[in-house]
C-alpha cells in the first residue's frame, strides 16, 4: 500500500491518495498527542488509485495528531498539525 497526503498540515479535511493493487479496506484513525482517538474511517477502495477525503474534522482543537491508516497487517503512521 502506497499513501500520499496532499499536506501534513489540515485545517477541516485531510485528503489522502491511496494505491493498492486490488480492493481492500481501508482503516484510517486519527489520534490527538495524548493518544485519544478523535476520529475514524473506514472506506472501501477499488484496485489502483483512489483519492480520499476526510471532512468533518473542523471541530477538533488545533495541535498536533498521529494518523493511522491499515489495510490488514499494512499499516502506516503519519504526524499531522491542525492549524487555525
């Protein structure tokens, strides 16, 4: 699995671009820096490319955050800032 985020930085939506060779599910977690989950999502994507939008996230504080995202045993882990 391949993952690419359009920015580090975030505002209300992270967006995030996804290539795997076939259709899977992705899970993608989103943790502030004292490890309390703020958000999840979970997405099926189909084989190849596929650009995701996570919106909603407008009401968590600004600071800094851990994204997660596992496709089965494939997981990644990026540090993220949600600024004003």
């Amino acid at each position: 699995m391949s993952l690419k985020l359009k920015s580090l930085l975030f505002i209300d939506r992270l967006t995030f671009e996804v290539d795997h060779p076939q259709q899977c599910t992705l899970r993608a977690v989103l943790k502030d820096d004292s490890g309390l989950v703020c958000g999840a999502l979970e997405k099926e994507i189909i084989s190849g490319q596929q650009m995701i939008d996570w919106e909603g996230l407008d009401n968590l504080p600004y600071g800094e955050y851990t994204l997660e995202v596992s496709k089965g045993t494939d997981e990644m882990t990026l540090k993220l800032v949600k600024r004003i």
